[in-house]
C-alpha cells in the first residue's frame, strides 16, 4: 500500500512538473482584514521545483519528504490543494517518525508593515499545523513560530522574489 502511495505521489509530481499553478482563490475573513496598501490582486503561488514523494535511503529507510515549504498567493493563509499533498507526505514521515518533532515557519514577502507581516506568518503555520493534527499527529509534536518577512528565501523587490517568501517551512528537530 505505501509503494502504491509512493508511485501516486511521484506520478502526480511527475505530471504537475513544470505546470503553472492557480493560487487558491478562497476567501478567508479573517485573512482579508488588510490594509489599503495591500489590496493589489493575489498572484498564484510558485510551484514546487521538486518532486514531492518521500525519498528512499539505504535499505528502503525512508527520509525525510523533499519538500517542506508550502507556498501561498499574495495575502493568503489557504492551503491549496497542491501544498496539502505537501503536508500530507510530512504528516506521513511524521507518523512513521514517532519520535521527531517540526517546527512550522510561517513566512511573508516584505511588503506591509511588520506586524500585520508576523500575524499573516502566524495564520500561514498555524494552518498547516491544524492540517498535521487533523492527520493524526499529536498537536504536542508541532511547534508553530512566525517569521514575518524577517527570513526572506530570496532577496529581491518584485513577484519572483515575494512569490517564493510566501511560505511555510516545515523543519524537522
């Protein structure tokens, strides 16, 4: 059954490479309260440059899933189906993983002001943290911090390079 899984996750990686993918347009009220400044319309997030399945180490020991960040749409907490698959294949590492925890780093691009930033950061880790405990992973296991635009992925002044410190970084400890 997990090879089954594995091969899925891998196929369906293996078809999304390359694509474009469309930002969730879902609303979300709490994520809508924004400043004036902010309104500019959402731009999908980046797809991943990796492929998503969990990797296979020596003796079929499975390692830590390729991808750990999730990316979002300017001003936006929701997760896209895509990025669930994400946390999905890090929830399963996790269940396989008993004794490992993770921390959840949400993340911003530079534009806004530096709280509205951590607070959006907050909702973005906080979001993938209520999907990993609705996955079966023990709430006592994630840690969740926001960075606001204080660790930017890429350097950088236009969409390219907000489009990549839109995330959530998903750091095993």
């Amino acid at each position: 059954m997990k090879a089954v899984r594995l091969a899925l996750a891998i196929a369906t990686a293996a078809a999304f490479a390359g694509c474009a993918t469309e930002g969730n347009q879902a609303t979300n009220s709490t994520a809508n309260a924004q400043p004036a400044a902010r309104s500019a319309s959402a731009t999908p997030a980046p797809s991943p440059h990796s492929a998503m399945g969990i990797m296979m180490g020596s003796a079929g020991a499975k390692t830590a899933p390729m991808m750990r960040s999730i990316y979002y749409a300017y001003d936006q907490a929701d997760l896209t189906p895509e990025s669930r698959k994400v946390v999905e294949a890090n929830a399963d590492y996790l269940r396989q993983n008993p004794k490992l925890k993770v921390v959840v780093e949400g993340n911003a691009d530079e534009r806004g002001s530096a709280e509205y930033n951590v607070a959006l950061g907050q909702r973005r880790a906080d979001g993938v943290s209520k999907i990993m405990t609705l996955l079966g992973i023990n709430s006592d296991r994630i840690e969740t911090v926001s960075l606001g635009k204080e660790k930017p992925k890429v350097v950088g002044h236009d969409e390219s390079a907000w489009s990549q410190n839109r995330r959530s970084d998903i750091v095993f400890r």
